[in-house]
C-alpha cells in the first residue's frame, strides 16, 4: 500500500467517525421505538445487506482477510481468521437482533 493509499484510508477512516458520531448523538437524544427500528434497518439493510454499513464493514473486513492470507508466510489464518469472524459476526448477529 503507498502512502497515498495510507492516507486516503486515514482520511475516509476519519469521515466515517465523524458520521458515526452524528448517529451516536442523534440516538442520544429523543426517540421512539420506530425511529430507532428504521435507524437500525438503514444500518443493516436485511433484504440487501450489502447495502447497509453492517454489510459494508463486513465487506471491509473479509477484503482485509483476503489481504492478510496473501501475506501470512505459514497460511495458518492467524491474521485472517480473526477478520472473517468478526465479518461473519457483524452480518450474522445483526440479522438475529434486528428481525
């Protein structure tokens, strides 16, 4: 990865906290049930996950498996595993809260 790549992810890393934040602090304030079921829906997307960030971010990490398998020397999963479980978990346990 170039520099530049390094810090196009470092800024969007950046970006994405921010959104978050503004999330975080819309929940925070008052609410009813279903607006928080419609926020939960927009981040999970179950018809299309891909389309929700749940989907995203578990996109993000299995292309960073993927990356990790490239370079592991013994290939015993010890970088990727961990991220393809986390990926399965994002998408997996969302799935089973939010239905």
């Amino acid at each position: 990865m170039t520099r530049t790549a390094l810090d196009r992810v470092r800024t969007s890393a950046g970006i994405v906290k921010l959104a978050l934040q503004q999330i975080e602090d819309d929940l925070r304030g008052e609410s009813d049930a279903r607006i928080l079921a419609e926020v939960l829906r927009e981040l999970h997307h179950e018809d299309h996950r891909q389309d929700g960030v749940f989907g995203s971010l578990a996109q993000l990490l299995t292309v960073a498996a993927q990356a990790a398998e490239r370079i592991e020397l013994d290939r015993d999963g010890e970088l990727s595993r961990p991220l393809r479980t986390a990926a399965a978990l994002i998408t997996g346990d969302a799935g089973l809260q939010i239905s």
